[in-house]
C-alpha cells in the first residue's frame, strides 16, 4: 500500500530517498538522477537507484511480514 511504502522511504537514509523519489516520483531519467544528485555518470546514478531500491525492498519486508517485492 501506499501507506507501507511512505512509511519504509521515510526509514531510508536521505540520500537513498531522494534516488528513489528522483527516479520514480519525479520519472526523471538516470542522466538526471546524477545530475540532481551529484551522482558522476548516469550508471552511477542507476546502480545508487538499485541500491536504494533493494534498502526500500527489505524495509517494506520488515513493514509488512513478508516476502513483498517491488
């Protein structure tokens, strides 16, 4: 639920929030996450996105109880 994902992003790091809220809120692209985030290249923003994505994974496990996934 929304709920669950607001309350998993709120228990990230900020910086892994602001990835995750660039790339998916926002739609930026993966040009633009680096941009906006200081990342240096595009892949260096995707892996960071992927990274921060797998932190939100095991917080809305932890949330929910099970073996959800994004």
């Amino acid at each position: 639920s929304v709920e669950h994902y607001e309350i998993a992003l709120k228990r990230l790091r900020p910086a892994d929030r602001e990835l995750i809220v660039a790339r998916f809120e926002m739609g930026l692209a993966f040009e633009e996450v680096a941009v906006a985030t200081g990342k240096p290249t595009a892949a260096a923003a995707r892996l960071a996105v992927v990274r921060a994505m797998n932190k939100l994974t095991v917080e809305l496990k932890s949330i929910t109880g099970t073996g959800a996934r994004l």
